[in-house]
C-alpha cells in the first residue's frame, strides 16, 4: 500500500492526555496513513498505552520503544522510518478534529504543497478557545517557503509551531532537515530551515489542531537555560546567513527580549544594560552581533552541545 502520510506522535509520561490524542488520530479513515508513536522513555504508564493501539491496528501502527533523549531525538525517529509522502507532527498531550484533518490534507495534496499550513486552536483552563487577534500572513497564491516566511515575519505574523503543519516527507530528507537533538526551542529554528527550502507553501483555512496550554512547558518557562537556548537559535541563523540582512533583522525583533535579558544576565554590567535598553533596535541588532562574536558568548552557546 501507497502510504500517503506517516503522523509521527512522540510520547513521554503522558499517560493522562495520551488516549484523547490516540483516539482522534485513529479516527482519521480516508487517508492511507501509518501512525508512528515513539516512548520516548516514559515512566508511568504511556507505553502500556501504545502497545495498546499497537496490538488493535497492528497494520497502521509503527511502534518505536527507546530511551529518553527529548523530543527532538524522538521525532527524529520518527523522520527516519517514516514511508508516507507527507509527514504530520501531533504532540501527545494534544488532539485533532479527524474529520477536519482529513480535510486540511485532502487541500494541500490538491495543490501539491511542500508545506500545508494551519493554524492552531487554543485548550486552556478546560475551554477551547479561537485565538481571533493573532494574525497570519495569507496571500491568495502559492508561495515560495521563503517568501512566505519573511512576509510572516515582517507582519508580525510569525508561527513556529510544526505541529499544525503538514510536511512533504522528500523535502526533508533530500535537504537533511532534522530537529536538533538538545535544543529547547527546537521548533525554532526547524521552521525557518525548512521554509527556506520550500517552493510550494499555502496556508489553508481549516483548523484541525487543538493546543492545550500546560503549566510548565518550556515555552512558558522563562531562566537562563531557556535564554541561551534562544540565544543558540539566534547565533546559528546568523553565522549561516539563513535569510538576507533586512528579514534576519526583523526575526531578530521576535527574540531580542530575551537576548538582552540573557546577556545582561551573564555579561553585561548593569551600567551598560542601562544603556543597551536606550539603543534603537538597529542598535541593538548591531550590539548583539558583537556580542555573539565574542569568544566568552560563542563558547557559552557552543557549550550547550558539548
């Protein structure tokens, strides 16, 4: 059988959302899909879960049982032995609407996508809630990832998530796009990676992912670990000149919150913060390229995966 996707679901100690997540993803009927779920390690009762599912649609299901490496590794995984044309990535304390999924992808095979784009439903304090204000940058024709992704970013329409969208599997693997293994934030500098490379990019107006909002996530949890990660994003994108000057500008505008509060914190004395927080942003831009050229910074960054 053609499979014409491959849902890749990384699960770790999830065993209190996993069967809602499980239950929508199996209802998806008129897709030839394989669903690929990765233990990640888990300690409570995920596995015994998956094996589960695993036993009821032994034909569908690709089971992956390994040792806790985070959800970069886990996905990773999934990326190497998936055999679908397009590959989905469905966190497992979240959950789809089968029947607009279905819809979604049926869309962008349609228009033959490199990436299907949606946007997400939010789950918070046990109310789904449509997220109205936040804007997206949707033009009217197919669009090369590039583009798309430095409008997104110049109109303050910028989305990171993988999860709402829908990847064309040969896109990844012939440019080797993975998800780097260590990273908090990985999704981060997955997206612009992948956008880069794309040609065929739409985002399609049907909602499908639910969201659910936890207390403690890395996204909501602010320190200095977190701030270096994002510092990492930062510095990796510029040493390899992933967008032109202008565009890596104005993805510089989503993160310099966090630059400047981290560097202030390891290496600027309060005197000259005082000062960096008066500089215009160009400024700022200029000031934190200096920094990320330092030895003492670059070390501090380049630490993290050593």
């Amino acid at each position: 059988m053609d499979i014409e996707l491959s849902i890749i679901v990384p699960v770790y100690n999830v065993e209190q959302y996993l069967e809602e997540c499980l239950v929508s993803i199996y209802a998806v009927k008129n897709i030839k899909k394989e669903i690929i779920l990765i233990n990640d390690g888990s300690t409570d009762s995920s596995l015994e879960i998956l094996r589960r599912y695993k036993e009821k649609y032994p034909d569908i299901t690709v089971l992956i049982d390994k040792e806790n490496r985070g959800l970069s590794s886990a996905r990773n995984a999934g990326i190497k032995v998936a055999k679908g044309d397009y590959i989905s990535f469905i966190d497992s304390y979240d959950w789809i609407d089968s029947k607009k999924y279905e819809e979604f992808f049926k869309e962008g095979q349609k228009y033959s996508l490199d990436i299907m784009i949606s946007k997400p439903i939010l789950y918070q304090n046990n109310k789904v809630i449509h997220n109205t204000s936040r804007k997206y940058y949707n033009p009217i024709e197919i669009s090369l990832g590039k583009e798309f992704f430095i409008k997104s970013v110049e109109k303050n329409c910028y989305s990171m998530e993988v999860w709402d969208d829908i990847y064309k599997r040969e896109l990844l693997i012939k440019n080797k796009i993975y998800f780097k293994e260590g990273l908090l934030h990985e999704d981060e500098l997955f997206t612009p990676l992948v956008f880069k490379v794309a040609k065929r990019v739409k985002l399609l107006e049907i909602d499908f992912y639910y969201y659910r909002k936890r207390k403690g996530s890395i996204t909501k949890t602010i320190n200095i670990e977190n701030k270096r990660h994002v510092m990492y994003i930062f510095y990796f994108l510029m040493k390899e000149q992933i967008f032109e000057e202008k565009s890596f500008q104005n993805y510089c505008l989503i993160f310099y919150r966090d630059c400047c509060l981290w560097t202030k914190e390891l290496y600027l004395k309060d005197c000259f913060y005082l000062i960096f927080i008066r500089l215009g942003f160009l400024n700022k831009i200029r000031l934190l390229r200096t920094l990320l050229k330092s030895k003492k910074v670059k070390w501090s960054i380049e630490s993290i995966f050593n």
